[in-house]
C-alpha cells in the first residue's frame, strides 16, 4: 500500500531524516511518535506529497509519487490521499455540508455525487443535524469530525493525520481516534497517524518511533 524507501532531508545543516523506510498496509493504522522536532511531521509531509525529500523514493498503490510531474502529483493526492490536521481549517463562510464537498468539486465531481457522499459521511459521524450549520455554530470535537469527513469524501486510500487531536479535550480526542477505527472498518482506508499523546498511539495497530532521524 505505502512504501517509503531510505527517506532523507535536511533543513540547511539540519538533518531531520536520516533514511527512514516504512511500509504500510492496505487498512493498517499505524501511530508515529517522537519528540518535538524529531520529524514526524516532516515524514508525513513527504508522503503525502506536501513536501519532496531529498533523497529516497515513497510508493503508493505501486505507483512512485517523485516521478509524477506536479500538476499529476496534485490530482494525485486529490483523489488518493485525504488529510487531517491538528486544526481543521474548514472555511467559515461554508456550511460543514459544504466544506466536506470542496474536495470533491476540485476532483470534478457532480454536485449530486459529492452531497451524497458527504451526507453518508455526516449521518455516519452522527452529525447530520450539523449538515447546515457553520464551523462558528459547531463544537470543536464537531469541527474536527465535519474535517474527518472531508478528507474521506473522495474515497481516498490513505488518510494523513497530523496531531489530529492536539487541539481537543481529552475525551474528544479519545472518541476521535474511535472513530478512525470505525471509519477504517467501515472503509477500509490505511491511516497513518502522528501523535504526541503515547497512550493515543497505544491504540493504533503498530506504534513507531522516530529518535535521532531514524525508526
């Protein structure tokens, strides 16, 4: 499913990454921890195309991401990789109906395809009672669910998360990597986490630790 091969980059004389490979399997959840500045983040970035590294190769689905050109790396992660991070950056003019289907009409798709598949995913996070009201109206583990469901409304095959509980209470970040669980079994997506909070990381499938730039 995601195979990263000897990843490497640095910042200036920085070397964050040190030749890390991980593989990971189709409907995997998997946890990466470190300590602050270890990397995690930047790993995650490099996978998800956000970020190119400076040497090493990562393959999703066997296709080799580096090699596509970057108008085909966009479409790319549009259509194959969903994204969740510590804030949910969802658009506050937009309803949460309607922040969930932006990533679907940036893939062309039809509004009856997009609103159907954003309302299953509401209904599934309990929140089509919220369909119709603005991020200002919703609470902030609601917030992070209606961003949950944007990063799954184009059928992605891997979700990213980025400390996607780090700006929630304790209880909205236990019963938001539930959710992960049951979004995996439900849809088989593979997600890979970062995460700070140990115990969080505890619940994933594999747990594993960037120290010193490598795992």
């Amino acid at each position: 499913m995601v195979i990263a091969e000897n990843i490497r980059k640095s910042f200036g004389p920085l070397t964050v990454l040190k030749g890390i490979s991980l593989v990971v399997e189709k409907g995997e959840i998997i946890s990466i921890v470190g300590a602050s500045g270890a990397g995690k983040s930047t790993l995650l970035h490099i996978i998800g195309t956000l970020d190119k590294a400076d040497s090493g190769s990562v393959e999703m689905n066997g296709i080799k991401v580096q090699e596509l050109s970057e108008r085909k790396i966009s479409d790319f992660r549009n259509r194959n990789i969903g994204f969740v991070f510590q804030f949910h950056h969802l658009l506050p003019e937009f309803t949460a109906l309607e922040n969930i289907c932006i990533p679907a009409f940036i893939a062309k798709k039809s509004k009856k395809e997009a609103e159907s598949r954003a309302k299953e995913l509401l209904d599934f996070m309990n929140l089509m009672d919220r369909a119709h009201h603005k991020p200002s109206e919703l609470s902030g583990g609601e917030q992070q669910r209606v961003a949950v469901a944007r990063a799954l409304v184009n059928n992605p095959d891997v979700i990213l998360a980025d400390e996607p509980s780090g700006n929630l209470d304790s209880a909205s970040s236990v019963e938001l990597h539930k959710l992960f669980f049951r979004l995996r079994d439900s849809f088989r997506q593979t997600y890979i986490i970062v995460t700070h909070n140990t115990d969080l990381a505890d619940m994933a499938d594999r747990k594993l630790t960037i120290k010193d730039g490598l795992i």
